[in-house]
C-alpha cells in the first residue's frame, strides 16, 4: 500500500502539489491523470526519492520495491536477454554466491530462494516480454548498442517488468511502441501481479489496464474506483452536481444579501437581518472544479479539391538500396476522402510506405499516379527535433508567411493555439504538447488534399487527443494515420491497411480481430482488395475443404469452456475477498502476518487467474474454430 500523507511539492517556485493525502490499496493497478505540467512525473520522483518534497510524507510496507523505466536508454555491449535478466539483483546476485559458496546450509538457503523466485525459468520469461516488445530471437541476441534510441527503450522497458517491482511506476511507456507493443503491454498490465501507478492519456490502455484512478487537478490528489471510462462518467457527474451547487448557493447567497439590503436600517427588522449577515458569514463557498479549455486543432481546406484518386499505385516497388526493395507488388489506391489505418509490426515497412506516399522516397518499380497540383501534409513526431528552440512561436509562423502584416500572423498564431503572449513564448519553453501543436500547424499550413500522421498523440493530454479526432473529423480531405492509440484509430479510420511480408494490403477485419492475432502469437489472415468484410477465397475454399469439427468433440469444448469460466469467476470472488480484507484501515498494523500472507495468496489468485484466461482463449479459439 503507498499512503502520501499532506504532500506539498514545488518545483521552480510554482506548487505543484498542495498539502495533497491519498492512501491507494495494496497491488492495485492506477492510472494517474491529470493535464500536462501539472506535476505528475514530478511525484513519480518524488515517490523514488529522487525530489524532496517540501513537506509530507510517503509511506509504503518495509523492504517493498520500486521500479521505473530508467531515464539513460541501455547502448552497451550486453545482448537485449542480458541486459533484461541483469535488472533482477537479487538472481544476479544469489547466482553469483552460488558459485562461490561452500557452506551447505547456505548453499541450501541459495537454491530454495532461487526455486521460489521462479529464477531458472528467468530466461525464459525474458524473452517473451522481449518478444512481447517486438524483439524476435534473433534481435535478443544482438547487442543493445546495435538499436536506436527508441528501441533502447523498448528494452528498458523490458527490464523494469521483467524486474516485477512491488510498486512499478511507468510514465507514458507506450511513447515508444507500436500499436502491436500497446496491445500487448495493455494484457500484460492486467495481469501484474503487483502494485502499478501508470502515467498515460491512452484510453484504451487504462480502460483495459488498471481498476483505479488517482487524478491531480489544481495541485490535490483524489482516488476514484474504476477504469477511464468509469472516471470520465463519475467525473462528469461531479462536475454537473457541483454546478448546480453552486447556482444554488449564488442564488441563496443573493437571497439573504437582499434582504440584509433592505432591512437592516429598520430597527423591527434588525435581529433577523443579523442573523442572516451571520449566516452569509458562515456559509461556505462550493469550490468549482476548474477545467481549462483545450484550443482547437484546425486543418486549413485546400484551395481546390483533387480529382480522386489522388493516388494511384499499380505494381509499384520501394526500397534504399536498388534492387532490394522494401516493399513491393503495391496495388492500392487513395480517393480524396479516405481514411486509412495502417498496421504493420515496426520493421515491416511502415515508414518506407509512408515516405513512399509523402514523396520523401521515389518509387523503384511500377507505376504511382498522383492528382494534379496534391498536396500532402506529413505530421511526425521524430520532426519535433526540426523546430528552432531558440526561436520563438511567432517566428516560425512569419516563416511561412513572410510578406504578411503582424496581426495576420498573430491570428494564424492564435489558430495554432497560441494567443497573446504565448506566440512570443521560445520553443524551447514550450511542452512536449505545444511543440505538437506548433508542428502540426506548420504541417497542414497550406490545406493539404492527403494529411498523413505518424503517432500524433505521442505528447497529447486526453482531452487534446479529443481535440485532434474531432479536427479530424471536420476534415474534408483524406487522412492516413500510424498510431499507437486504438482510440484514434477506432473514432476516425474505416479503413485498415497491412503492412507485412514486403507489401501492403487492405487488412479485412476490424481492431478487435487484429488484437486477437498480436495477442495470439499468430500470423494475421489473408488480406484482400476492397472494403468487404467477408472472407477471401482463400479462406472460404479453405473452410470449404476443412471438415467439420464431430459434434462430440465440440460439445466437449464448450464443457471445458464453461468449467474454465466457473474457475475464473471463483478466482476473480477470491481476489475480491482479499482486497476487501486489505483494505481495512489499519489492517496491516493490526495483522501483519496475516496481511503478508493475504498478499501473497492474492498474488497466487492472479496468477491462476492469468492462466486460466489463457486456457479459455485456447478453448474458446478451438470451440469458435469448430463453429
């Protein structure tokens, strides 16, 4: 259990966090919101030890562990598996004693502690989380300085949950995924075993992930139960009940002011217009819940619209190096109000595609036909290192628009997000935020025909993520978007194109069905040409050709299917009973032998718990297949 008791943090001078107290419950999964700069990944140092605060306290149980994605990405010469089974001290450091050691007794001591930390199957589990991270066998092998810096990451990440902390402290992780490592990051977060506090503004991996959120809002700390979409509703509400409140005591306040207007100059009236004087005194304000406007994303119009398609690729190839394309055998076309998902595992050609489709990269072979006069906008986050930090907001916009007078380009400014002030505002002042505003302004500045958009929400707070699908929405043209946020994806593509196996292909299914086959381990289905959702030819003559499943053997399936159900419904009403006992105040004070071995139950509940998940979706998969 973490408890911070009347914590008070300031950073520069500015409070961040103000006399806050909140107690979360022992190895509960939390998402920690709150709006960019408010102090967040603050507290997360604070919680490590790395900030003091001001004033307060932060407790949690004695000897209990806490680990974070390390800031320095790993780049020496270690290979991925090492590195990650490094980041487990105490097996490094009994396998270590254990060659060395000669005393039975403390060689016995050695072994048993290494059977129950589960340590010879450490490799083993290693390697999945790499793989999970989309390392295959033969990348683990190779050195970690081999990667960028985004991959590097990739495997400090590995090494934190491969670590398994008591308390695992992750600030935005999926910045440097795909939506294949989303995916799985999101399934592996459910079933963790111990405490998680998550920084994210992906709503789909706090929905899927954690069963609490902590919020930070005006410097105060407040727990609410529930996933995003629970909090959003509560929240909702909240605010609602506490406008109404308020309108209340404005108009009770304005009551009792008049009538202390009116008669407390007449003597018969001078006793009650005291006490209400009294009463006006003591009645306490309702405090709003302040909710700051998030400016619009506007996508400027082009000036005339393009005759579709405005891209058109028969037989088309792509590469670096000639004759070794990237991608090859593309038959895809783009018609002017599109809108494309593009999947694909990183490594399969995504990039090369888009720098295909935004002219960054000529095409090899085939044949690509662009409309007259299209214009494509390309927003990427790896471009916010093209942005001059010593210049201001205002300087990059008079960039563009060299010949006009100031006030037309402080409106432009404005439109960007940037009103008064803030266009005078450097860009190295600026957040990971603003920087994207300010990139993306200057990407759709000329009103593209095609906007293309490589993980755009990477630096997005929620309600600006909002902010970006409804812009997009608005948007006349077409769009084509790499995301790592299913949210986006899911509110503003119906289309999805594969990219695998050196080609790309419209992806003939739905998100749901594209999760199942990350999460499976298995190969994605056949594509085909076209919007349909049936199945290919090639699956169809398949079914046709496979027999069907005995009834005898189907009705077994559906047995074990409903037997497992029956297991994981007394397993989740187990775990439900420890954390009611557990979360008894004062519990652990009063009890802790029996709160350590609560805890340790739990943590064998959920292990069953994420097996028996795994055998239902095996039986559930086999039971399906046999329709």
């Amino acid at each position: 259990m973490l408890q911070i008791n009347d914590l008070t943090v300031r950073v520069a001078g500015r409070v961040l966090i103000d006399n806050a107290s909140v107690a979360l419950p022992p190895n509960a999964r939390v998402g920690f919101l709150g709006r960019n700069g408010t102090g967040k990944s603050t507290l997360f140092k604070v919680i490590q030890g790395d900030l003091s605060a001001d004033s307060g306290t932060i407790k949690l149980p004695s000897r209990a562990r806490i680990g974070g994605v390390a800031q320095e990405a790993p780049g020496g010469p270690q290979t991925l598996v090492e590195f990650v089974l490094e980041a487990d001290k105490e097996r490094q450091s009994l396998l270590a004693e254990a060659e060395t050691a000669n005393d039975p007794h403390r060689i016995a001591e050695i072994q048993t502690r290494l059977v129950d930390i589960d340590a010879h199957s450490a490799p083993a589990r290693a390697a999945s989380i790499l793989a999970g991270l989309g390392f295959d066998a033969a990348a683990q092998a190779r050195p970690c300085s081999d990667f960028s810096g985004g991959w590097r990451m990739r495997v400090a990440l590995a090494a934190v949950l491969f670590a398994e902390p008591d308390v695992l402290l992750l600030d935005e992780p999926t910045n440097y995924l795909d939506l294949e490592g989303t995916l799985w990051l999101q399934d592996y977060l459910a079933r963790y075993p111990h405490s998680v506090l998550l920084i994210s503004h992906d709503r789909d991996l706090l929905d899927a992930s954690v069963e609490h959120i902590l919020h930070l809002d005006q410097g105060k700390l407040t727990l609410w139960r529930g996933n995003y979409t629970t909090f959003e509703r509560s929240r909702s509400i909240e605010i609602a009940v506490r406008e109404k409140t308020i309108k209340k005591q404005e108009e009770r306040r304005a009551h009792l002011q008049s009538f202390v207007d009116r008669f407390k100059a007449k003597a018969s009236k001078a006793r009650q217009a005291q006490s209400r004087m009294k009463m006006l005194e003591k009645m306490e304000t309702v405090a709003a819940i302040v909710d700051r406007d998030v400016p619009p994303f506007i996508i400027p119009a082009p000036a005339r619209k393009a005759s579709p398609p405005i891209l058109n690729l028969e037989g088309v190839s792509v590469g670096y190096a000639e004759g070794h394309p990237i991608l090859r055998r593309l038959d895809l076309r783009i018609d002017d109000d599109d809108r494309i998902g593009l999947l694909g595992a990183n490594g399969n050609g995504k990039s090369t595609f888009l720098k295909l489709i935004s002219e960054r990269l000529p095409a090899m072979g085939g044949r690509l036909v662009r409309a007259d006069k299209l214009k494509i906008a390309y927003f990427a986050q790896h471009q916010l290192d093209e942005l001059r930090p010593a210049e201001s907001v205002y300087q990059h916009m008079r960039r563009l628009m060299p010949a006009d007078p100031e006030a037309k380009v402080r409106a432009a400014c404005a439109r960007a997000g940037f009103s008064g002030e803030r266009s005078d505002s450097k860009v190295s002042s600026l957040s990971g935020g603003e920087k994207a505003r300010l990139l993306f302004a200057i990407a759709v500045f000329e009103g593209p025909h095609l906007l293309i958009l490589d993980e755009p929400t990477n630096h997005l707070d929620i309600d600006s993520r909002t902010a970006l699908i409804e812009a997009l929405n608005d948007f006349d043209g077409a769009v084509m978007i790499v995301s790592h946020d299913r949210h986006l994806l899911e509110a503003t593509v119906d289309r999805l194109w594969l990219v695998r196996e050196g080609t790309v292909k419209p992806f003939d299914g739905d998100l749901d069905e594209y999760r199942r086959i990350v999460l499976s381990g298995s190969s994605a289905p056949d594509t085909k040409p076209g919007k349909g959702t049936g199945r290919s030819a090639e699956q169809a003559a398949a079914g046709a050709a496979t027999p069907a499943m005995p009834r005898a053997d189907a009705k077994a399936l559906a047995k074990r299917v409903a037997e497992i159900e029956a297991t994981m419904d007394k397993l989740r009403a187990d775990i439900e009973k420890i954390d009611r006992i557990l979360a008894q105040p004062g519990y652990f004070e009063a009890h802790p032998d029996s709160a350590a071995q609560a805890a340790k139950t739990r943590g064998v509940r959920e292990r069953q718990l994420a097996e028996a998940e795994e055998a239902w979706l095996a039986a559930s998969g086999e039971l399906e297949a046999a329709g």
